[in-house]
C-alpha cells in the first residue's frame, strides 16, 4: 500500500509542477512582426502598360479600317 501513496505522490507532484508551467509556455510572447516587404511594384506600371499597348492597337485598327474604306481612284 505505502508503493501506491508514493507513486500516487509522485503522480501528483508532477500534476502540479506541470500545471504551473504549462500555462506560461502556452501564453508565451508572440512572434516579432515580420519585416515589411522591399517596394515593389503595385501594377499601376503593368496596367498603364497595358493601356498603352491598347490605344496603340486601337489606333492602328483605325488607321487600316479607315485606309481600307476609302475610295480607290482608278482613273
């Protein structure tokens, strides 16, 4: 019977140390911020590129439309 009382006291002694630490590792301090990112672009160049690309396609579609739709003189 005096084995169980023993292990049973070990058992609980462990109980407690486990209980007071467990919880200040578990709310331990958070992680540092991380770092802000390098300046990189945020598209307003990709998107201008784009409409650029478009008006220049757009005015050459009109050029060709209107060259083709013009009259041809033979004469």
């Amino acid at each position: 019977m005096s084995t169980s009382k023993v292990s049973f006291g070990l058992l609980s002694a462990f109980v407690l140390i486990f209980a007071i630490t467990l919880p200040t590792a578990v709310h331990g301090q958070p992680f540092a911020p991380a770092p802000a990112p390098a300046p990189t672009s945020d598209g307003t160049s990709i998107d201008q590129g784009i409409a650029y690309l478009l008006m220049l396609l757009a005015l050459v579609l009109t050029y060709i439309i209107h060259t083709l739709d013009t009259p041809v003189d033979l004469s």
